[in-house]
C-alpha cells in the first residue's frame, strides 16, 4: 500500500518553462527555486532545472545544496548574503548575489575576494521590503564599479508588490519607477514574477524571474494554471485505508463536528495535517477517489481525514486518493484552506514520500 506521495513531474515543469518563454519571447529566464524549488525537491527537478537560463534561491545555504544536484546554471541568491564570511563562499562557488543595502554594498567594497562577483543591486520601487531607494541607485552604482570586486555589467532589480492585481495602478507605478531610475544606467534589467510575465508584458525587460508558474499554478486567485496551459508539477496522493458503514446521526473525527445527515458509506484516508495536508481546510473540500470527486468530511487529523464515498459504492481499500495535483488544482484546495497554492506547497512535511514521476 502506497501512503502519502508526492508525485513530482519534472516534464511538466519543463512545459510550464517553454510556457514562460512563450509569454516572454524576448527575456532570459531566471527560475525561482528557493523552499527547495516551491517544496517540490531540487532532487527531483534535476535535469530540467537547467533548461533555465539562471536559477534564483533566497539563501547562500540554498545555492549550496543546488550546487551539490550538479547544475550548471548561475545561481543567484537573492536575499540572505549578511556576513563577509557568507560572502566568500558565495564569491568561491561563484554565486550570483543581491545588494540591497548599504551594510552589503560596505562588505564588498572592504572584502579580499577569491572571484569578482556577479551583483544584481535591487531598488525598492514599491514593495517596501529590501532594496535600496531610487534616489540611492547611483551612489550604489559607483561604490560597487569602485570596488574592484565585482564583475561588469551590474544587474539591476526590483519585485512587484501586486502585479497579481490586473487592475492596480501600482504595478504601472512601480514599472515607471524603476524605468525613470534605470533609464541612464546599463546592465541587465529584471522585474517580473510569475504574475508580471503573464498579466504585465511592459515589464518583462531582460530576464523573467516566475515561479510559481513554473510549478503549474496560476498567480491569479480566481484562476487555475489550466487556465494558462500550464500542468501542476506535484500531485499529491494516498490511498483509502478503511471503509466505513456509518449511521444517520453518527458524528465524525475529533470535537464531533460533523454528524451524517444519513446513513453514509466513509473512507478513511491516509492524509492529515503530519503530512501538510492543511487542518483547517473547509468540510466539503473535493479529493479525487479513481478520477471522480469525494468531499473531506469532518476534521482533518495527524494521519488521517475521512470522505464521503455515498456516490463511489465501488470504492476499496487501497484505492489512489488525489489531494490535489493532476485533475484536481490545487489553487481550488489552496481557496478552501484560506491559504494560497505557494503555501500549501511548501507546507508537504517530510513524512510525504516525494518520487518522481
Ligand atoms: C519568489 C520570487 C519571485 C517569483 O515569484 P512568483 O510569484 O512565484 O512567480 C520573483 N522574484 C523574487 C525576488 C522572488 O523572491
């Protein structure tokens, strides 16, 4: 019997990229593979990850454990550079790194380096998290070509706050801004995600940095990657455990919240929240029993949840349970868990077996 896996599709991350190049016909692409690649292993993304153009991690820890998978692409690491000794390794293993303040830009300008780096300087044109200010993007520019450390042309960044917001003007405002605070400098120039590529074409400049397009979900709330053509990467599945002939009036899992309004066939199902399945999911919420749709019944507990099998009188033990994934988006379960499709992601515990397809 197969318990909770985590069926990862490396073809299908390979569509979704052709997908990105498709929509950004002109822009290198930057895959964003930080949270080992979304939760969904680098280990079983090798092979296709270079098809990107660069690879983009949040962590120098990160860009080590990508190194060790033997990918050939640069790497950039976009946030945590934060002591001289960090920046060594990354100048040793030839990483690329963001420079967003001046604690950074002072540590390159004072470091004996082994490599001169490659830099993305990132300008905060609106996100309000890390970036240096417009006005500061020319001292910047001159302090870093001054240091001897770093490598020709210096990129130049910024990340939208909501570019998923087709109707904000605030993504044209950050465009705009970063277009008025760029316009004399040279170098390489980036600053669309997933949304960006697909709903904002004025930004897409030199390189595309999506991600989670890359993993077959839509950034829209009200879409699914279906809508874009593109194919989830990860299905997550188990199996029934047990079948139950339950009573009008029978109540269902932890605190009884849930009491059959008539007599009900139920399948208990190996999948609970241990496993990253989310508690809190809304009762009704569809799993997939042989390709037909079943309702989450009841609290989701450790190890388990239970479903209606009323329709499905065929159903037996052992039989593949579909969480979300291939025929059932998860941007629909992501909804139902008051939650977005990136966190549910990221939450698969290690207890879920991740394999291939
Ligand atoms: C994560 C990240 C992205 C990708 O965002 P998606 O919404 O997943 O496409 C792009 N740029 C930066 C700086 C990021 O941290």
């Amino acid at each position: 019997m197969t318990y909770v896996t985590a069926v990862i599709d490396s073809n299908a991350f390979k569509h979704n990229l052709l997908q990105v190049r498709k929509a950004a016909p002109k822009s290198n692409v930057l895959a964003m593979v930080k949270a080992d690649a979304y939760g969904h292993g680098f280990r079983h993304l090798t092979g296709v990850l270079d098809e990107a153009d660069a690879l983009g991690v949040a962590r120098l820890e990160e860009a080590l454990r990508l190194k060790k998978y033997g990918v050939t692409s640069q790497i950039v690491i976009m946030g945590g550079i934060t002591t001289a000794e960090e920046l060594m390794v990354a100048s040793q293993h030839e990483f690329a790194i963001v420079v967003h303040n001046a604690e950074r830009l002072q540590m390159i300008q004072h470091e004996t380096l082994e490599n001169k780096l490659s830099v993305w300087l990132k300008i905060d044109t609106g996100m309000h998290r890390l970036g240096v200010m417009p006005e500061e993007v020319n001292d910047f520019v001159q302090v870093l070509k001054a240091s001897g450390n770093v490598k020709n042309p210096i990129g130049l960044m910024s990340h939208f706050a909501k570019a998923d917001d087709r109707n904000s003007p605030y993504t044209d405002n950050q465009i705009l801004s970063f277009a008025e605070c760029v316009q004399p400098l040279e170098g390489p120039k980036s600053l669309a995600n997933s949304a960006a590529i697909l709903a904002w074409p004025d930004s897409h400049e030199d390189w595309v940095r999506p991600g989670i397009m890359l993993y077959g979900v839509s950034p829209f709330a009200e879409e699914t990657g279906l809508d874009y053509n593109l194919k989830p990467v990860m299905t997550l599945q188990s199996s029934i455990i047990a079948i139950r002939q339950l009573h009008q009036g029978d109540a269902i899992g932890y605190g009884s919240t849930w009491t059959c309004p008539k007599d009900m066939i139920v399948g208990v199902v190996a999948m609970g929240y241990g496993d990253g399945y989310p508690r809190h999911i809304a009762a009704g919420t569809p799993v997939l029993v042989n390709q037909q749709q079943a309702s989450i019944l009841g609290r989701v507990s450790m190890d388990m949840l239970t479903i209606d099998l009323s329709q499905q009188s065929h159903a037996a033990v052992g039989d593949e349970v579909i969480l979300w994934g291939k025929g059932l988006p998860i941007e629909h379960i992501a909804r139902s868990a008051n939650t977005i499709a990136y966190e549910l992601l990221c939450q698969v515990t290690a207890r879920a077996t991740k394999v291939k397809a």
